[in-house]
C-alpha cells in the first residue's frame, strides 16, 4: 500500500514541474495489442486505490482519454484498469473525427470499444450542424457507430425535424437509422412510416413500411419513398396513393420536382377528378403546373361519367388514344392565328321552328333515323326554308378552307408545344383578355371512344374552351344503334357542358343497317345531328344529297328509293323518323327488288366499319378502375412530434411544424409511448414476447452481449455507393 501512495506524490510534483503541466499514461495491461489500450492523454490529477482486490484509477481533471482515435472528455473518471472500463461524470464529451457526443455520464467499455453516453438530455453533433437528442445513446468507437432507445428526436440544419423510438448512426456512410414511431417534418412536409433512412451529406431520406406524408398539396400513402430536401424531389414507390381537395389519384411510382412543379406518375395510373367526374387510367403521366399540362402515354384512357339522379345508375365514356394531352393556356400565350380559328368556329345555337305541315312529308314510325317509307317528294324554295330553320348553308371552298386550316393547326400543335407553348411570350399592354385561361384536350393516333349509346374512332381529336367544339379527324367514324356517320371532319358542339350539334364536314355520309343485308345511305357534302336532352331530334343533310331507302310492304322489303336533292331536313320524334323535307332539285326513283342492280345496291364511297366499332368498353382497355382508397382517410393521423416536443420544445412550438394538432395530444402521446420504454430497448416492440423468458446468464454470456443491437440494413442504390467510397478510401 505504501507503494501506491507514492503515486499520488510522483503526479502531484510532475503537475508542479513546469515544462509538463500534464500527464500522459496508459494502461497497464500490456498483453493488450497497441492499438486496443485506452490512453489517459492528460488530467489534472491521477489517485491509484484498490477496492476489493480490484485496482482502479480515479482521474479528475479536465481529463482526456484516447481510444480508437476517439478522445474522451470529463472532469472525473473512475478507470479499472483491469476491465478496461471508465466510468466519467461531469461535462462528459466524446470527440470522434465527424462525431461530438455530449452527456452527464459515460461507461466505456475498452473491449467493446463502446461508450454508453447517459444524461438528461444526451447529444449528438455531426460535421454537417445535425443535432441528435436523447437520453440514452451508446457509441462503437471503433465502427463509429451510434445507437439511441427510448426516444430521439434529430433537427437537422434546414430545421428538418426526424424523430423516432430507437435508431442509429453511421459515422462513416453520414447515415442516421431511425425506426418505431418514425416521424418527419420540414416547412411543408410531414411524413410517418415504419423505417427512416437520413443521408446527412446529401439531404436524403428514404423511408419504408406505411409510409404516410402530408403535404400542402394533399395526403399521400405508399410502401417506401425518398426525399431530397436540396432539390425537393420526391419519389414514392409501390402502392402510391394520394389524395388532393379535387383529385384521388393510384400509382405504381411517383415522381415529384417541387420547384419545378412537375411530376411523372407511372404504372398502373389513375387519376380521378371528382369534381368534374373525370377518370384519366394509363401507364406514363407527366405534368406540369403554371400554367397546367399533362400528358398521359402508354395505353391511356379518359373516362368521364354521369350519375342519373333518379335511377343513381352511371353511364360512362371511355376514350383512349396512343397520346392524351391536357392543359391550359391564356388567351395573350396562343398563336395568333389559332385564336382567330377558334373564334370563327364558335356558334351559338339558335331555337328553330319546325316547318309547316304543308312543307313536309308524314312519315310513319321507322325504327331508325332513316325513312324506310317515304313515297312523296316535295320540293320547297331555298330562301323561304333558311328563313325559318335557320340552316347553315357554308360553300364547299369555305369546308374545304376550314379543313385545311385545323388539320395544319394540330400538326404545328404537336411540334411546337413543348417549346414555343411553355415559352416566356411578352405582350404590349396587360389586359383580362390576355390572362383568361384556355383549356385543351387533345387526343391523339388511334383514337377509340365508347358509351353505351354511340361509339366512334378516328386518328385524332382536339378541344378547347374557347370554341367548346370537338373536333374528331383522320377517317372518323360515328356509330349510333343501327346506324353509321362518317366525313373528312366531325365537330362536337357544346353549350355549357350539354351537347347540342354534331357536325359532318365534307364527304358525309350515313349508313344504317336494316336486317343486316340491306343498308339505308345519305351522302352530302355537309350534315348536322341536332341534340337535345342528349337526343338526336333533327338530321340535316346540305349541298349534293343522295340517297338510298329501302322500302318494306308487310314488314317485307320489297323495293329501293332513290332520292337526289340540293338539301334534306329529317325530324325525329323518340329516335324515329316523323317527319322529311326535300328541298331544290328533287329527284326521286323507285326500283324493285328484282329489278335491282348491283351497282345500284351502293352509293360511291360506301364503306361500311362495322369491324372496327368497339363492342363495349373492354374493347377500350381492360384496365380496372379503383374505386376505394387503401383505408379510410380517417385512419390516418397526422404525426404529433412527442419525442420533439420532450427535447426541442422550441422547434416543436412553430406553427408549421404543430400543424392543426395541439400540445396536449402530443403530451398524450408521449406519455403513452414513455410506457413501451419498460421494455427491452435492444428488441423492436413487434418482436417483444407476451410472456418475458426468464434466463440465467452466465457471465460469459453476459460478456459477449452486444452493447449495440446488430442492425440489418437495406443495401438501397445510396448507400452502396457510400461503402464503396469508402472502401477506396480505407
């Protein structure tokens, strides 16, 4: 003993000496290798005493300890040197290149390499200014390896909040591990999921399991995703789900620029408005906002439905095309000479009164649209019929004009917009009709459309909200019931949402089959379907009219008309021919059957596509339409930040962090999850056992039991190139 007493003299007179005002020692098990041996690098004084046959060191100090090239700070330490172990209270700090820990107390554990860093609120600080708190941390100073139970919570250098049960920290791949609880938060992002990974160096999070996110743009499920905060850059995979104030919308994979205000959805899309009642399914959307566009490819199909209120069935339309495109534009962003067009074709509909019964022919009921009857003609002056049914009467040079004119519109369309459209355009002067905005539809290459009381196909159609026409081209088609309309152009007409005239411009011609061998025709220049109450009530035919009725005796057909005039008006009544008018140059022959020729069987250009009608809407596409959210929007609860609250209870104060939620919840939660705290912190509470197993152990056992829980991370694309570099480096 008297040995031992000379030490504190020896340290005492060296602090004195002034060429060393500190001390430098080691430990004294020198079967350790080099490498592995703790180093007392410097303290104000060192005691040697034995307490049951156990020799330890008290240091107090300032001290500092080496270890793992990792230095230990505190004012007072117990060091066995036996064991390998210090105990340190008092300012305690851990100094690791990249690493400061902070804490009241440290047990250090030499031949684990591990600092087990307790206190009130214990912290970890990292090279890139992120702040971990918690109240019990352990630390591998060998692998640089950090590992927090019972709650932690991490604010980060843009005040990006992470916080969870448990987690860990990679010193070298700059890598933070959270899970249980795990909840994040930025200015306009909370996100909760299962697991949470957070690259330090790259602003990265990736996260799995029930990922939820809430946005100021809507509500978002998936099974994992990632966030770049640098960029704002989201990317959400699998199951992805996400709500809005007006849209509901399904996918496989989303990607979202929010600096930009783009996006890219893919697989299996679906995106619902509910406010307009509009379906858009397809395998590739790309969008833009401000203005808004959006393109869909890969199979895609637009559905657009109306609820009858009093018997609550749906009716839908189902269109699809190799290209949808839809977005808005401003009057003072569009070419000139587009405006121009859209206005010449704008038409408001005039009410007309019916013509007399005088200047018309009686007909009875036919199943069809086409008078299978009619035996009389009557021929009506030009100037008196235009009078009173206001019928539009446009030249053949002016059709073909008009033709021309669009189709050139949309091919200039389709190169230039994603380029001149989007550009910066300035105008002289700022006025309201430079800024109201333009909606457009366009569909493109193999357009295909069927409802449940037409069909139709064509190459491509085009729309927009100054003319609210439609405009169908590429050999359209037209299918109602029996019967068949096509032309070089068919144009739809909407007056506030109801359509109320279809167009047949050029080459128009009307087919419609009767005991599938016989074929009614009407071909013209020009033809008008007006509609009202979606119904068909009146059919013009204008400029150069042939046409070809069959005619029944007994429910038997026995004989062909044959009728040429300038113009022909037929009136409906329940989708039946009432009434026809025939008007300037009226023609009319009657041949029976068995004097009928071959030729005489078809007008020119007959050409009857019964193959090509879409049979119903799987004719369309086969893709399901998902009706039903994941779970309830309700089940959902948007993250509370308890852990946060308990360690930055400034951060967790602001606004947009707290959210619509109050203090008094997040107490609630917290204390709720204090109690999980009672058990193992080294097993996950999913894996905790119902029944605890007793177990002795050995003090073997005991020894060998890991300090840090072996974690098994995901090998993401991220951190594969971060082991690698490192690799390199080492």
């Amino acid at each position: 003993m008297k040995r031992h007493r000379v030490l504190p003299i020896i340290f005492c007179l060296a602090v004195l000496f002034p060429a060393r005002h500190w001390v430098r020692a080691q430990t004294v098990n020198e079967d350790q290798p080099q490498k592995e041996k703790v180093h007392l690098i410097s303290a104000q004084l060192a005691e040697m005493y034995e307490l049951f046959g156990i020799s330890y060191r008290k240091v107090t100090g300032p001290a500092r300890f080496l270890h793992n090239d990792t230095y230990i700070l505190c004012d007072t330490a117990i060091w066995n040197t036996a064991d390998n172990v210090i105990d340190a209270v008092g300012n305690v700090e851990i100094i690791q290149k990249g690493t400061r820990l902070k804490g009241e107390t440290i047990h250090y554990i030499g031949d684990l390499n591990t600092a087990e860093v307790r206190g009130k609120i214990v912290e970890l600080l990292d090279e890139e200014g992120n702040r971990l708190h918690t109240q019990r941390l352990n630390f591998n100073t060998k692998d640089s390896i950090g590992y927090f139970f019972n709650g932690g919570s991490m604010v980060d250098s843009g005040g990006t909040i992470l916080e969870s049960r448990r987690g860990y920290y990679y010193s070298k791949e700059k890598l933070f591990c959270f899970y249980e609880h795990v909840e994040m938060g930025t200015d306009t992002l909370k996100v909760k999921s299962d697991s949470l990974y957070y690259h330090s160096d790259l602003n990265l999070a990736e996260f799995w399991g029930n990922v939820q996110a809430w946005h100021t743009d809507g509500f978002l499920t998936a099974d994992q995703g990632t966030y770049e905060r640098n960029n704002e850059l989201f990317h959400f995979m699998d199951n992805v789900f996400i709500r809005t104030d007006e849209q509901e919308i399904t996918a496989k994979e989303v990607h979202y620029d929010r600096l930009n205000n783009s996006g890219v959805l893919k697989h299996n899309v679906q995106v619902r408005d509910s406010t307009q009642q509009i379906l858009i399914l397809g395998d590739r959307f790309e969008f833009r906002r401000n203005p808004d566009w959006a393109q869909v490819t890969q199979e895609p199909v637009f559905i657009t439905y109306e609820v009858d209120r009093e018997t609550n069935r749906k009716d839908s339309l189902f269109l699809r095309a190799d290209t949808l495109l839809v977005f808005t534009s401003t009057y003072g962003q569009m070419d000139s000479l587009e405006r121009v067009r859209a206005f010449a074709r704008q038409d408001i509909p005039v009410k007309s009164k019916p013509a007399d019964s005088a200047q018309s022919v009686i007909l009875p009921d036919s199943t069809t649209a086409i008078p299978s009857s009619a035996t009389v003609d009557t021929e009506i002056s030009d100037t008196k019929v235009a009078a009173k049914d206001s019928i539009p009467d446009p030249g053949d040079e002016t059709v073909s004009h008009f033709l021309r004119s669009d189709s050139l519109e949309i091919q200039t369309f389709l190169i230039k917009t994603d380029s001149v459209f989007l550009a910066e355009v300035k105008h002289r002067g700022d006025s309201l009709f430079n800024t109201m905005e333009v909606h457009f539809f366009y569909g493109y290459s193999n357009v295909k459309v069927y409802k449940s009381d037409f069909q139709s196909v064509c190459d491509s159609m085009v729309f927009n909200s100054i003319d609210s026409v439609l405009r169908q081209y590429g050999k359209p088609v037209l299918w109602n019931q029996e019967s068949q309309l096509s032309a070089d152009s068919i144009q739809f007409r909407f007056s506030r949402d109801s359509l109320y005239r279809v167009d047949f411009l050029s080459k128009a011609f009307l087919i419609s089959e009767e005991e599938k061998i016989f074929f009614h025709q009407i071909k013209a220049d020009l033809m008008y379907a007006h509609v009202r109450d979606n119904d068909v009530f009146r059919f013009d035919a204008l400029k150069n009219v042939k046409a070809l009725f069959y005619i029944p005796e007994d429910s038997i057909i026995t004989s062909l008309n044959i009728k040429e005039c300038e113009d022909m008006n037929v009136f409906l009544k329940e989708r039946r021919a009432e009434r026809i008018i025939y008007r300037k140059s009226v023609k009319s022959d009657m041949i029976p059957l068995y004097e009928l020729k071959k030729e005489q069987e078809r007008l020119s250009d007959f050409n009857w596509r019964a193959p090509e009608r879409p049979s119903d809407r799987y004719s369309i596409t086969s893709r399901k339409v998902v009706n039903d959210p994941p779970q309830p929007i309700s089940w959902y609860k948007e993250p509370l930040f308890p852990y946060t609250l308990k360690y930055f209870p400034l951060v967790h104060a602001r606004p947009s962090t707290l959210g619509s939620h109050t203090t008094i919840e997040a107490v609630k939660e917290l204390n709720r999850r204090e109690l999980e705290n009672r058990t193992d912190p080294f097993i996950p509470i999913q894996e905790t056992p119902v029944t605890p197993v007793l177990k002795q152990e050995t003090d073997a056992v005991k020894k060998e039991k890991q300090r840090i829980p072996d974690n098994a991370r995901r090998i993401t694309p991220v951190l594969q190139r971060k082991q690698l570099q490192i690799q390199e480096i080492e």
